[in-house]
C-alpha cells in the first residue's frame, strides 16, 4: 500500500508539493515562534545573574527593573550620594555597582558606573563581563573615557581610541550635546545577548563632569583662590562625590539568604524613601505580565499550521473527482474499505511527514546561518539546540491532526459507489 500511495503521490506532484510547502512553512513558523519564545524567556530571566538586591528611589519594582537592568526609561526620582554611602556600609553587602542614567549616544543608552561594574555585575549563569578589545577605567588616567557594549561597536563601528559625544537625554535625537567633553573608547565588551550590549558605560566623575557636578582636582586648583587653599589631606578627607545623585545601585551579598531581611532594611530606611527589589522575583512577576503576548504568538501559529493542513484536506477532497475512476478500478479489482481508506490516510500521512521534515531543516538553516543577522537586526538571541520534548510533541501534534483529517476525504471515497466511477460521463 505505501507504494501504490507513494506512484499516486508522484502521479499528483505538482498539487502535493504545494501542500508540502505550505505545511513546511506552517511548521517553520510553529517551531520558530516556539524556539523564540522559549530562549528569549530563558534570555529575560538570564538577563542578570548573581545580584541579590537592586536598589533606587522609592518606585514601583516594574520601573526600578527596566531602568537598572533594561536600561529602559527614566526614573523620576534618584537616591543620594548619602544613601548610596549607607547601602554600602550594610552589614553582608561584599560589592556594589552604583550607577547614574540620563544620557545617551545616538539613542544608546550612557550608563555612568565604576570599574565594580566589570567586576562583579554576570549574566546568564553567573558569566562574568569580558572584553573583545581594550581595558576598564583603572586603566586609564583620563577622565572622559567608554567602554561600549558589543552592539554599539557594531553600530557605530567604533573602537578603541575612537571619539564619541554624549548626549543629554535618551533619544536618538538630542539638541543637548555634551560636546565640550569628548569622550574616548577605551575598551569593547565581548557580546553577551542582554541589555549590556547596547549600553555606552562611563565613570561616575565623567558624569559629574560633564554635568558639572564634579570638577577634577587639577580644576580645583587652577580656579582655587590663593588665601582659602586648604591642606591636602584635609581636601582628601572631604572630598566631594562625583556626582550628586544616582539611578541605582546593585548590591552584592555576602549569604544572599539574607536578601529578604536586607530588603525591609532598605525599604524602611528614614533618611530617604528607597525600594529595594530582588531582581530575580521581580524579573518572573515581569514575564508574567507578558505572557498574554506569548499566548497570542502561539495561537497564531496554530493557526497557520491548523491553515496549512486545511490546504491540504482541500486538495485531497479536490482529487477525488479527478481519482473516482482510479477508486473504482481499486475496488474492482477487490480493493476491501481498508484498503481504501488506508491509502488516503497513508497519502495525508507522507504528505505531512515530508512537509514536518522540511519544516524542521528549514528552522535549523535559518537557525544556523542567519542566527547571526536574526541577532543584528531584530537582537533575538536564538541557539540551534536539538528539538525539546515540547517541540516533539508540537510535531507529533501535526501528525495527528493530519491522520485524523484525512480520515473524511478517505470516507467520501470510499462511499463513492462502483458504477458511478466506471460510467463514462458525456
């Protein structure tokens, strides 16, 4: 029987590579929608790793996490150079990552921070920052110095020793330009699939610089007046912050089961209003509340698959006309109902099969050689790893579906009687 299916599949190969086409298709689609949803939730949740608690002004968790890990909008409240003194001085905290946000370059984000941040901050599972090129700010006795993230290099082919302006504001489009400060890259992070690839990172007194917040001690004595000079080490002892404020701070504990307890510190802290936020909780509740544009990816995807094998009913149901005669010189010859219904069902089942099998080495090409473009032009972060147990099920699902739909093209069939496919119609 599967020959005689397989000569009539060949008799009919035009209509069947199309439906083989559109259920290939369908099955891309399926399958990449599934493996895109799947990695960038892993991505997302995978975006910060190790930090045990994020710190800002006092603000919902939702807003705290999108402007400190996403670099995503702007907080309208920042947190004191003073707090920032007193979260670090908390008994357990062993690192800490401040940073100022405001800026930009050509719509990148300027994160202003300290060598900390290269340091301690990992993604993933807890892999550390690395460069591609160049070094970190302690490097360098220069104050208006970056380190930019993989996609801004790629962007803007910047390097190491190429000059960059920043900007005030995050827009693309700024009337603000800080151009009386250049700034010089010094170094290029290694990719890393998270936010950090699109972030412009500067220490916290070029921040204060450009501001004007900070003057470097060279300023200080060039416009210092001769009588009110202080002693050095009295400068020293009161030495100004670089900068007034900040957007964040992420701490590092030293047992983070104490996360929960350090967070009610924080957060009833009396000399300023704080949130305190564990960024693992908070990056969940997040994905939770995209979950309704998740469900509907899927359910279109269905959809297109669920169009895919109507195609192919159609054209089975269209080829009965066409295949009575061959039907009744079947039966004829003592072809029995299984034998009539099995051909169709064996026909419908090859059908899918061939198009599922190109589906899937269509998933893996795109997978393979355009990962990189997909990664460059959309920042969707897809590995081809084999098909997970829930991918196999999606195509064992397909299977099914179309087994069981064939199943009324191969009734009508064989309901179609004897003499009406051996009469000759003028």
């Amino acid at each position: 029987m599967f020959k005689l299916a397989l000569a009539s599949l060949w008799n009919r190969r035009g209509s069947v590579w199309l439906t083989i086409l559109a259920i290939a298709v369908s099955t891309l689609l399926l399958l990449g929608v599934e493996r895109i949803r799947v990695q960038t939730q892993a991505n997302f949740s995978n975006t910060i790793s190790g930090t045990d608690l994020i710190v800002g002004a006092r603000t919902g968790s939702t807003e705290l996490l999108l402007s400190s890990v996403f670099h995503i909008g702007n907080l309208s409240n920042t947190l004191s150079w003073q707090s920032y003194e007193h979260l670090r001085e908390l008994p357990g905290v062993t690192w800490h990552i401040p940073m100022a946000m405001g800026d930009s370059v050509h719509g990148f984000p300027v994160i202003a921070t300290t060598d900390a941040l290269f340091a301690h901050f990992k993604y993933g599972n807890k892999r550390p920052l690395a460069f591609a090129a160049g070094s970190p700010f302690q490097q360098h006795e220069q104050l208006t110095i970056a380190v930019v993230g993989a996609e801004v290099a790629s962007e803007r082919q910047l390097q190491v020793n190429d000059d960059l302006i920043v900007a005030h504001g995050t827009g693309e489009i700024s009337f603000s330009q800080h151009d009386a400060h250049p700034f010089r890259v010094v170094g290029v992070l290694k990719r890393t699939g998270t936010p950090i690839d699109r972030g412009v990172f500067i220490p916290l007194a070029a921040q204060g610089l450009v501001h004007g917040e900070y003057l470097p001690d060279s300023e200080h004595d060039d416009h210092a007046d001769e009588d009110h000079q202080h002693d050095r080490h009295e400068h020293e002892a009161h030495q100004e912050p670089p900068v007034y404020t900040l957007s964040a701070v992420l701490l590092g504990l030293e047992n983070p089961a104490l996360a929960l307890r350090l967070q009610r510190t924080i957060n009833t802290y009396r000399g300023e209003a704080l949130s305190a936020i564990m960024p693992g909780l908070a990056l969940q509740n997040f994905w939770r509340t995209l979950s309704l544009f998740e469900r509907a990816l899927v359910a279109i995807s269905v959809l297109v698959v669920i169009t895919g094998l109507l195609g192919m009913l159609t054209t089975l149901l269209a080829s009965l006309r066409e295949r009575r005669r061959e039907m009744a010189v079947l039966r004829s010859i003592g072809a029995g109902p299984i034998t009539i219904l099995g051909l169709l069902v064996v026909e419908a089942f090859v059908v899918t099969l061939v198009g599922v099998m190109l589906g899937t080495v269509g998933l893996y090409s795109v997978l393979i050689f355009g990962a990189e473009l997909l990664q460059q032009q959309l920042g969707i972060h897809v590995s081809a790893s084999v098909l997970t147990l829930r991918e196999l099920y999606l195509l064992l699902a397909i299977l099914l579906a179309a087994t069981v739909l064939s199943l009324f093209p191969a009734w009508r069939a064989y309901r179609n009687a004897l003499a009406d496919g051996l009469t000759v119609k003028l």
